[in-house]
C-alpha cells in the first residue's frame, strides 16, 4: 500500500484509495490508511483462518460498492476470492504474487523457487479468476535466484519488484478501464 500511496503523491498514478479492508484486524496496512485519512475496515471471516465465505464476500462487495469503489487491489490478502465478490466487480480485481505465474502459484512462492532449484523468480500483477492465481497476467518482473539465496533474501528482492511493479499496472489498467 505504501508504494501505491507514494505513486498517487507522486502524480505517476491518477487513483484514490477510496477504503482499505483486511482480514487481519492487526495489520499494519489499517493503521497506514488511517493515518492517510484513509477509511479502513475489517473483513470477519472468523472462525475461518483461509475459508472466504460467500456472506463475506457480499458483505464486502456491498462494502466497497458504498465507498465507491471501481477497481479493487488486492495485497497479503491470501483467500480465494469467488462469487459473489467476482460478480461484483468482474475483470476489476487485481492481485500481486511473488512469482513469475504461472510458475509458484499459492503460498510461499518465493520458497517454492528456493526449494524447486529455480534460476529466476519474481513478480506477477495478474486480473483474479475464480481460480489460484490463475488469472490473465498484466505484468511480470524478473528476479534471479542467486547461489546462496534463501527464501527470506528471495522474498526481499522480489518486494522491491513488487512495489514497484504494482503502482505501474494499476495505472496502466485503470486507464485501460478509462477509469
């Protein structure tokens, strides 16, 4: 979020963060939008720990529907996302995941590369389908493995892709969507 919010002051990213949720109410990304004057909101999928029920995702489409959302940007946000909340905003969700998808789909990507013995890895912005990271790619960015990288060097690396990478397609896609 920090990236996104350091683009928009910037003026490289023509958006408004409208409203940030999460399903972790002790996030670290509720306290930053507050402190932007962001409103911010907890997703309950208690007692769920990965489970998105659907009540929740129409509780949250209704959500961000009322705070005038028009595209929404997932990140850390580790549920899979299905009906009715892909209904509500169809081809309008994007998703950062640390890896060159299709290659490392799901959690711990970057350990994944690490203990597959791959030569690169990276960052992939794709559209969220009904499916694990399975939706179109909107952009990638490459990060070699290096001899003696472990999944926590890995994962920094590939951060730093990350934050840059997804201000860029945002921007791109919201003016794709003449948003």
């Amino acid at each position: 979020m920090q990236a996104i919010l350091d683009a928009i002051d910037a003026g490289s990213i023509d958006v408004r963060i409208s409203i940030v949720l999460s399903d972790n109410p002790g996030s670290y990304i509720l306290e930053r939008a507050r402190a932007n004057g962001i409103p911010a909101g907890i997703i309950d999928c208690s007692p769920h720990r990965m489970k998105f029920p659907a009540e929740v995702q129409e509780e949250t489409a209704r959500r961000l529907r009322a705070a005038g959302v028009d595209l929404v940007c997932l990140a850390g946000f580790m549920r899979l996302v299905k009906k009715p909340l892909l209904d509500a905003f169809p081809s309008r969700i994007l998703n950062i995941h640390p890896s060159l998808l299709p290659a490392f789909p799901g959690l711990e990507a970057w350990r994944q590369a690490i203990e597959a013995g791959a030569g690169e890895s990276g960052a992939t912005v794709h559209v969220v389908d009904s499916g694990m990271d399975t939706g179109p790619v909107l952009g990638q960015a490459r990060v070699p493995v290096l001899p003696g990288d472990t999944p926590e060097t890995l994962h920094a690396r590939i951060q730093v892709e990350e934050h840059r990478l997804y201000p860029e397609m945002i921007a791109a896609y919201a003016r794709k969507l003449k948003l």
